[in-house]
C-alpha cells in the first residue's frame, strides 16, 4: 500500500489532497438530502430519482475510466484541474 507523508509533500500536493477531500465532503453531505430534496422541492416520483441517483453514479464511474485514459494522453495536471472544474459546476448545479 502507497503512504504519503503529508508534512513532506509539495504545496500543490497538498493542494490537491485538500480539494479532493473538500469535494467528497460535498457530495456526501449532499447526497442524502438530495432525494428529500426533489420529491417535496421538484415533486419528483421514486423512480426519476431513482434514475438521477443512478445517471450520477455510474456518470461518475464512467468519467473515472475516460478520465484515466485522457490523463494518460494529455496529462495529469490538465485532467485533475478540469476533472474539479467540471465536479465544482455540477454540484453548484
């Protein structure tokens, strides 16, 4: 198993690391009030929010595989930067 030693690592590492877990923070404070959240808000049915929990589930494992093969061609840095772009403007969506 990898270990990285935080108080050694660089300042963008560190960066990284911070936003990453800002991000999952996010999403899972969001994820169980968003189901409350569209059926009294949106008046959705069971399963359209079935079906947008699922999209996002799977849209993210999707994005994880085209995300590797991208980072693998382009680079890494240009990939995680629009990766957290793209999350940022979903969630604020």
């Amino acid at each position: 198993m990898l270990h990285i030693n935080i108080q050694n690592a660089g300042r963008s590492m560190k960066v990284l690391l911070f936003s990453v877990l800002l991000s999952h923070l996010g999403y899972y404070m969001i994820l169980p009030i968003l189901p409350i959240y569209l059926k009294i808000n949106k008046a959705l049915g069971v399963a359209e929010i079935g079906l947008i929990l699922a999209v996002s589930s799977f849209s993210f494992q999707e994005a994880s595989i085209v995300g590797g093969y991208l980072a693998d061609r382009i680079g890494r840095r240009t990939i995680i930067a629009l990766g957290a772009v793209i999350r940022a403007g979903a969630l604020a969506g």
